[in-house]
C-alpha cells in the first residue's frame, strides 16, 4: 500500500526545521512520509506549545479538518530531520478510493488506528501523571526518546523541560 500512496503524490523534500503544513492553513493535504520524523503541534495565541504526535517513516498525517471539511488547519507539521514525503491532494485519495477497494480498506484501517492511537492519548492525559506519560513513552517508544529533543518531549507530555529534568533525575534515566 505504500507504493500506492507513493504514487498518487508528489515526492518533496523538507530540511530540518521546515514546515510541511501551517496551523490555519485552508488547503489540506495528506503526507506520506517514506523517510524522517516529523511533529505535529498545536501553537497557542499565547505563544505555548503542545506537540499532538510524531509522525515517521511509513506513517500518514494530515488535518482531518482541511481535508474533509475544507476548514483551517488546527495544528502546524514540522520536520524534525531531514524528511522526504510524499504529499498527496485529497480530491486524488478520493477519487482512488472510489475505484479500488484495497485503498478504501486501508483507509478504514488507518482512521480505526488512528482513533485508538488518539484514545489512548486522552486517556494517557486524563488518568495518568506526567511521570507515568514519561515512562510509557520510554518504555513503548525508546529509539523515539532518543530522536527528539527533551523540549519537544516535554511540550509532547504537556510539562516543561524543568519537570521532566526532574521525572527523569527520579526515574535514573538522565
């Protein structure tokens, strides 16, 4: 299936740092990513940021809200390495979807993972500590830990890069 996602978009290219989509942006599209790591977040009026996931190879991101309700963006997409990905125009999945119905069942399997992953995340901020959040990361994403930055890490558990300092100090993973 990635091929044929691959092939329904335009490769581009992205250096560090660089964004592939800007919160209140109208047009969406849906990226591919075949190569780096990418962050998705959301920046506040006030100047705060809350990092809503990392996206990497083999993983799909895109505003639900610009790509099918042709709303603003409600969140920002920045490159975290180097990253190559494949942006693919949702008119284009639309009508692929109507025509082949192995895309249509990968699309229903990649919301319904999509939907548990963001269960698990509200559950993760609603019932667990900052701690907790921490160490599950560690535990179920070590070589993602490595990849990211300790302030992008903190802004992911929704803590400052003090407290995790701490978490990590009484945890003896610093």
């Amino acid at each position: 299936m990635q091929e044929h996602l691959a092939s329904m978009g335009m490769k581009r290219y992205f250096q560090k740092a660089s964004l592939l989509q800007q919160q209140g942006q109208t047009q969406g599209k849906l990226f591919f990513i075949q190569e780096g790591l990418v962050k998705a977040y959301y920046h506040t009026r006030h100047g705060k940021v809350f990092i809503k996931s990392f996206i990497s190879a083999g993983e799909v991101i895109g505003s639900m809200q610009a790509l099918v309700a042709g709303q603003a963006c409600s969140f920002s997409i920045m490159a975290l390495e180097p990253t190559t990905a494949f942006e693919i125009n949702p008119s284009t999945l639309l009508e692929a979807i109507t025509q082949q119905p192995e895309l249509a069942q990968w699309l229903n399997h990649f919301l319904l993972k999509l939907t548990m992953k963001k269960e698990m995340r509200e559950f993760e901020f609603l019932c667990l500590t900052a701690e907790e959040r921490y160490l599950r990361l560690y535990q179920h994403q070590p070589d993602l830990v490595a990849r990211v930055t300790q302030q992008d890490i903190a802004q992911y558990l929704g803590i400052t890069p003090v407290a995790l300092s701490r978490i990590r100090k009484r945890c003896g993973l610093v």
